[in-house]
C-alpha cells in the first residue's frame, strides 16, 4: 500500500522543498556494526532481515516519488545482488519481507538457489516497486563506498552497499 503524504500540511514541507528545488543531492555514509551477536546465522540474509526490518520501522525510509505523487509505502522488501560464481557476474533479484527470519531465510534460500546460476541481470520477474537496493561486495573490506545514481533525482529510496566483514 503507498499513502500519500499530506504536503501541504506536512512538518517537512519546508526541508523537502528546499533540498528537493534548491540543493537537489544525495548522500552516503558509512557505518560499523558489531555483527558477533548473529549467532552464526550467515551474513547477507541476516543483513537483508535485519536492514528491512528497520526500514520498515521508519516511514523516511520508505518515503518515495511515484506517479500519484510523494507518499511512503507500507512496506518494503529487498532487492539484491547474487554472485554467479561461474560466469564472475552478479543478478539482481528480491525476496519479499517476512516479519519472521526464519521464514524469510527459507523464502531468501529459494531465491537464491533457483537464479544464482543464471546469466541474466534480472531473472526474477515483477519486482515489487515497493523494493530498496542491497549489494554486498564480499572479497573486500571497506570504511567507505560512494554510490552515484544519475536520474533526474527524484528517487528517495535508500541504497545499501555491504562489504567483507572486518
């Protein structure tokens, strides 16, 4: 469901406007987080859980521009890339959001078993439009990553790049 945000009314009318009309940017950031409380859980899908789960807390999150106008849907699934290990490429596919990580790591599983071998950037079909972006970068570690999105930039999502684990 996406709901529309009351503009004229809305407490950050004046922030969107100016950043949006007047300093249209983006931004990035770079985060350290303790992952030795994942009780050997494996990395990716426990950060794919874990980050929608919070982004599904936070409607700012989940605010975007979409043709009925500014709104924030009311939930969100991750989109991800899948290394294919024999052709040294990656796909991007989505699993949809469960709010139990067990069942989301079955669904994640599935996923990945049935396209990580293909050879097509976007082998799952109908991606959800209510969907973030996830990347992993598992060979190196990194304190910092700058991601340029080139568009007219009125995409307000977010955008997460992970990296090896230090």
């Amino acid at each position: 469901m996406f709901t529309l945000i009351d503009f004229e009314n809305w407490e950050r009318k004046e922030h969107y406007l100016h950043f949006y009309n007047d300093v249209r940017c983006s931004y990035s950031t770079c985060v350290n987080i303790d992952i030795s409380n994942l009780n050997g859980q494996r990395l990716y899908p426990a950060m794919l859980w874990l980050l929608t789960q919070t982004i599904n807390e936070m409607p700012e999150f989940r605010t975007a521009l979409t043709e009925k106008g500014l709104g924030y849907f009311s939930e969100m699934h991750p989109a991800y890339t899948i290394f294919n290990q024999g052709q040294k490429t990656f796909s991007g596919i989505w699993t949809a959001y469960k709010s139990n990580y067990t069942a989301f790591l079955s669904s994640y599983e599935a996923d990945v078993a049935k396209y990580s071998s293909s050879e097509k950037y976007d082998p799952k079909p109908e991606r959800p439009v209510n969907s973030f972006d996830v990347s992993m970068i598992p060979w190196f570690s990194f304190t910092a990553f700058n991601l340029q999105v080139f568009g007219d930039g009125s995409y307000l999502l977010p955008i997460f790049t992970m990296g090896k684990a230090f």
